[in-house]
C-alpha cells in the first residue's frame, strides 16, 4: 500500500464534492487529507486527494471517478515529482517565560507567530506534511491548545501539467 496524492479537476457545482468523497467510501477507502479551491479555469475546482492503495487500486478508482459527470480530469501525482504543501495553524500553551524556547522552535523550521495572547500564541507553519507533524511533536511539550491543518495541495514540478 502506497500513498497517492490525486489531482482532479471538477466543475464548481453543488454537490460534486460529496459524489468524489462518497465514491471514496462506497469502495472503502480512506482519504486521508482533501482539499477543494478554485482552479485556473473559470467555473473548474481542483480537488486535491491523499489516500492509500496499491497501483491496481488507485487506476480502478481513476477510472471510476471519470464516470461522474463533473469529473473533467484525473492525475495522480504521485507519479511524477511533485509540490506538496500543508498549512498548519498552531494554538500553543505560553507562558512569557517559555516564549523564547518555543520562538527556538518556530524559527529553526521557518514558521512564524501570528497571533500572541496573555499566554497562548498562534504559530503558522507551512510545508510537507513531514514537517507539519515534526514541529506539532516539538510543541506538544508546550500545550497544544488547538490545531487546523488544510490538508495537503499539490502539482506536479515543473512544466509537467
């Protein structure tokens, strides 16, 4: 079983995502991280799906997924090199006395506070999703108060479209 990161571009209608994320289910799969936004054609979204299964599995679905009438276009991107990035917003437990150890950790993997309270702060990172789960481990030791993640976006590297 391999992760795939699937790139489909769907018409902007109501209801498209619910038919992609149902077809997901109804063969068992688990999506593991989605996103939805507006793509560079008028009237097309771009949904960005991370799962996992195996070659023969992830085609079958690719195949299924053409079958709904808004599907334009699917590519796994997993394929070929590819750009992948997840947002992570941070609500942090801190204690001016521990605000310099915790500024140690945002810095070394190049977040940045954006918000500060009388003893939270709010810390954006961005990156692969390797990244996002080291810096939460680093700042679990601190209070993790809340956290959102938007989930993995992707394309492929390049002039590969």
């Amino acid at each position: 079983m391999k992760r795939h990161t699937i790139s489909i571009l769907v018409n902007n209608q109501p209801g498209v995502l619910q038919r992609v994320a149902g077809l997901f289910g109804r063969r068992g799969f688990n999506i593991e991280s989605i996103t939805v936004g507006t793509s560079e054609e008028p009237g097309l979204s771009r949904m960005v799906i991370v799962t996992t299964g195996d070659e023969k599995t992830i085609e079958q679905v690719g195949k299924q997924l053409y079958k709904l009438i808004d599907v334009i276009k699917v590519v796994d991107l997993s394929l070929n090199p590819m750009v992948a990035r997840e947002l992570a917003l941070i609500k942090v437990h801190a204690e001016p006395a521990a605000r310099p150890e915790i500024l140690g950790v945002v810095e070394t993997f190049r977040a940045s506070v954006v918000d500060i309270g009388a003893s939270t702060m709010v810390v954006q990172a961005v990156g692969d999703t390797e990244k996002i789960d080291a810096i939460i481990e680093l700042l679990k030791p601190y209070g993790i108060r809340e956290l959102s993640r938007t989930g993995v976006t992707a394309m492929t590297r390049g002039s590969m479209k």
